[in-house]
DNA sequence: TCCTAAAGCATAGCAATGTTATGTATTGTG
DNA sequence: CACAATACATAACATTGCTATGCTTTAGGA
C-alpha cells in the first residue's frame, strides 16, 4: 500500500556514523548524507532525527561490546574468563574511544535496553560459574559480583579513554580484580594467577 | 593603556553557566548572556569562545570537588579517611550531575591540570598516612593504591550518574574499598569497619 | 593634565546547524 | 489496474557559534 524502508540505509547510515567517528570527523545531518546520494530527510524517514541517530549509534556501540565479549570462549578456569572479559570491556573502549564516549552520551538511552543487560549477564554467568566450581563463597551474589566488576572495568576504561590516566594504567586492572576476586573467596595467589591468564586487553 | 577585564564578569558567567547546567536548560552563547546586560562579545572577551567557556566549567567542577575533600577532616584512622574521600567524590557527582558529567567532556582539557593533579594528590597522602600507621604493606605504592581508589569512585559515579545504575549501587563502595585496601595489607575485619565508618556518600 | 592607543564591549551580519513544510515518485494492496 | 500511503527530494526556517566593524572607555606617558 505504499513504499517500504530499506533496512540497508538504516545500517548504513549507523555504520556511516560509527566510521566518522572514528575518524573523528564532525557528524552533521548534511556531513552525514553527503555522498551517499541520500537527503537530509532519511535522517528523519530513519531515525525521526538526529537525537535518534544518535540513539542507535549507542545501540551500535552496545553491539559491537556484545560481539567481543563473545570473542572471549569459557575456559575451565571461571575467574581467568572473568578477567578475560574485562579485559575485552577495555579491548572495545580503547579500539573505538569515540563510539565508547558516547555509548554513555544523553543519560544512556538506548533503544533497546536489553542489550545493556544481556552484556552484564555474561559477567553475571561466569561468577556463576566460579561459584559452582567452588572459587567464590556461597554467600556472593553473582549480581553483585558483576557489577562490580564492570565498575572497576568502567572506571578504568573511562579514566583512560575519557580521562587523564595512560594506557599503561590498564596494568592497574590486575590487582584491582584479584583484590574483588580474593575478597569474594578465592585463594590469593590462585586469583592473581587466573586473572593475569585473563588479562589481555 | 587601555581598559582592563573585570574578573567579576569571568566568575559571573562561569557561575551562570553552573547554574543553567544545573537546571538543565540549555547554555547557548545567547541564552547565558541574556538578562546579565552583556553582549555576546563578553563570551569571547573572557574566554575566547564557548569551548574556552566549557574550558573554564570543567575547571569549576574541579574546584568544587577540591572544596567537597577538604571538608573531609583527617581522623586518626587514615583508611576511614580514605573511604571519606571516597564518598565525598561520590557526594558531589550526585549533587551536581551535570556538571560532574562535563568534567570528563572534550577529552579532559583543563586550563589547569594541577587542579585534577591536586585532587588526586589528597588521597595519595591519606594512603601515605595509613602506611606510616601500619595499616598497609611497605611494598605499596600510595600513587598506584590511590589511583585504584580513584577508579572504583569513579567508575560508581560514572555508572550512576551517567549510565544505568541505580543510586542505592552507591552501597557496592564499601565491599569495594574494603576489598582493595585488605589486600593492600589492612587487617579484613579492621579495614572493613574503618571504610563503613568513612563511606557517608 | 591631556592625548593617544589599546582594549572592552555592542551591533549586526555570516555560514552552518537541525528541523519542518511541501511536493513528487514509488510501490504494496484492494 | 487504480489508489493511497509512504519513501524521499527540495527548499525554506529559526537558532547556533562566530567574526567584522565601530564606538566607548581608560591606563600611562608627555
């Protein structure tokens, strides 16, 4: 009953995007258009707006967090994974700083919320896992426990990619999760010893 | 040989600034000027232009974090102290979230790094005090134990200002703190009770 | 004490931004 | 096959940060 939107254009404006910011181009609604044949207004057929472009190149950003930490494959070692994936957390903001600086742009709006939270469960499955192989105490709430690993893992990603710390201060990343991990029950020199395994940003 | 700047016109737009941040209305080069009798040329007299005006914003933020750790009085337990300062960090990114968001804007320029250097230097020697207590290990390094410390402040603040995390994740300092600092040396339970005290975000 | 030059500051216009109004072309559906 | 809804282009709009220009003020040497 009428003309249908092409999904292309709507992933190739978001890829568009995420390429201009990487090459820390300014993203306009003309710049963003120009050369690909499209006016102004698919921004709107698309996105309803800028602010909706913007909103999808977050969720970009979510995705492309989502595809590395499926890079890291379980291991028998749970508390080396935990690490592994921190250290994929940091692999993905310091690879794409700009995409990650806005990942937390505008109050975190996304479209879909549930990506955020998928990201987070994959923490929450592998402290999971650790608990059934007896590494962590049964009182740890693997909730708990993920989410403070991701702040240690945001902390860092941010004070380097936003803020004022050198890359070598992912080195801090190491005793900063042993000290969680040991405190959640494991053993102190086994910890330390799976999460340098891990630790690979 | 000619007229000379009112310094009271600088901290008056950066206050107005502050203030519309606040109140979340939008600070444009019209709208901060308007009702202060200046014209727009007062923006570019005093700073140079808007990016010099954001410039001068973050630098506000730092001062007035710098004001919210000096109310952190030194007690004779130097690791309450540091969860203290830990809190007071956490206490004024909650107050003033926009402002603490736009401290980490624009890659970190400050017109005075010392500012940021300063701050974190306040923690570098509450760690040298616990030290000298006895409280840590001789084999700590207090820039890199602090710098840690900064990291789990600011991942919090950054995860709850900014992203999606609900206020009461403010509780995840304490087990945070207790964790880093029992395995810079402290005694568990000792340094457990210390943070508890001095975590009153 | 003037005179002068440099700097503060206002006015007005500029290019670029995001948005919207309007018209045209396309295509799924009855 | 006809129609209507939707994609999409064109063009105008208000608002943005910025700059060119000129007037006013004032510090500092004669």
């Amino acid at each position: 009953m009428a003309r249908t939107k092409d999904p292309t254009i709507r992933s190739l404006l978001i890829n568009r995007a995420a390429q201009m910011l990487g090459a820390r181009e300014p993203i306009t609604l003309r710049s963003l258009v120009a050369g690909t044949g499209l006016s102004t207004m698919a921004v709107y057929t698309y996105f309803g707006g800028m602010d909706g472009l913007w909103k999808a190149v977050r969720q970009e950003g979510f995705t492309r967090l989502a595809a590395r930490l499926d890079e890291v494959s379980p291991s028998a070692d749970p508390v080396r994974d935990l690490a592994a994936l921190g250290a994929a957390y940091l692999s993905n903001a310091l690879a794409e700083p700009d995409l990650y600086r806005t990942m937390f742009d505008a109050g975190f709006e996304l479209e879909d919320a549930a990506a955020a939270d998928e990201a987070l469960h994959r923490l929450v499955h592998a402290v999971e896992r650790a608990k059934a192989a007896g590494r962590f105490d049964h009182g740890v709430d693997p909730l708990e426990l993920a989410t403070q690993s991701w702040t240690i893992g945001h902390g860092l990603a941010s004070l380097i990619v936003i803020g004022p710390l050198p890359r070598q201060a992912l080195a801090h990343g190491v005793p900063m999760l042993t000290a969680l991990f040991t405190s959640a029950g494991d053993d102190p020199g086994r910890c330390r010893r799976s999460v340098e395994r891990g630790w690979r940003p």
